[in-house]
C-alpha cells in the first residue's frame, strides 16, 4: 500500500497537510474546533464547491480498515503567508483494486483563489511524491470536460488526454510513468 508518510509536503506557497481521522470527524461533523485541529484559518467558504460530501466517509472507510492510508488518501492545502496558514483546497489519491498499478488522484479548491497556480502547485507537488514511491505504472484523473481549469491543471502536471472517463460524461488524463 502507498504511504507517504504524515509529513507535510511543502511547496513555496503551499503546505498539505496528511488528513487524520479527527480532521475528518470535525469536518464531517462542522465541529467549530476543525480549524484549531488542523492549525490554520479555515474560511467560511469551506468546503469547495465541488466537493463531494460522501468523500469523507469515504477516507473514514479507509481508516479504519487500513489506518496506512493516512498519509496519502487526502491532504488539506494550506496556504502559507504572512506567518499564517490558510485552508484554500484539498488533494487526494487513492488506488482501486482492480487497478492496483495506477493511482487516481483528485483535488479541489476554494473559487476565491483560483486562477493563481496554487492547486496546480498542490497537485504536482503530491503526483512528485506518488512518483518518487516507484510504485506505480501511471497517474489519472477525470474531470467534466467543460471544466477547463481542471484540465489545464492536469496538462500542467504532465497528463495527456486518454479517452472517456468512468462516469457518464467524464473525460480520463493520465501520466505513465517509467519503472
């Protein structure tokens, strides 16, 4: 199983951080305290607008069944500035088991600050860590296509355009990687 370890990963702007279980019940749960838990701002614009609200029962699924999956399945992008931290999006993989070579990764970010490179920063900075496992043969991601953001984000980490995606009206991008 991948494990990237709960270190953050650091970029110029950025820092994820690894989800644990008690961010994830105070997110679910809108516990007042999420924002001490993780140690940052947290806007009231939170969660994206994109985000999927199963997902977190999802990584709880994934806890408790494989508590290595923490570390790796979702990370929080904060924002770094001014000596401060701020919650701007969320990135994640995870790997299907009927695709054990292939890691699938999402991720999402707050409307207010698009358009500054930042979750393609957060994005790359996680495909570089899934890569330097070794573990994998490629990298995808599906998104709607008249979600241009999305796909330039995928173009910008290194996938190309592979077809249809899984869901109804979806398109695939992926990056093979080399043993």
């Amino acid at each position: 199983m991948l494990q990237l370890g709960l270190e953050d990963i650091l970029t110029p702007r950025l820092a994820l951080i690894a989800i644990t279980q008690a961010m994830v019940l105070a997110e679910k749960n809108s516990d007042p305290r999420f924002a001490e838990i993780v140690g940052c701002t947290v806007p009231k614009e939170w969660p994206p607008e994109n985000r999927e609200p199963h997902v977190l029962d999802w990584v709880l699924e994934h806890f408790e069944r494989d508590p290595t999956t923490v570390g790796w399945t979702r990370f929080l992008a904060l924002q770094q500035r001014d000596g401060g931290r701020t919650l701007i999006g969320i990135v994640g993989g995870f790997v299907k088991e009927t695709a054990p070579e292939e890691v699938e990764v999402g991720w999402g970010i707050l409307q207010q600050f698009e358009g500054r490179g930042l979750i393609t920063e957060a994005a790359q900075a996680f495909i570089q860590a899934i890569r330097a496992t070794g573990q994998f043969t490629s990298i995808a991601a599906h998104t709607f296509p008249w979600l241009g953001a999305s796909i330039r984000v995928m173009e910008k980490c290194g996938m190309t355009f592979d077809g249809p995606g899984e869901e109804q009206g979806t398109v695939r991008y992926r990056m093979r990687l080399t043993p």
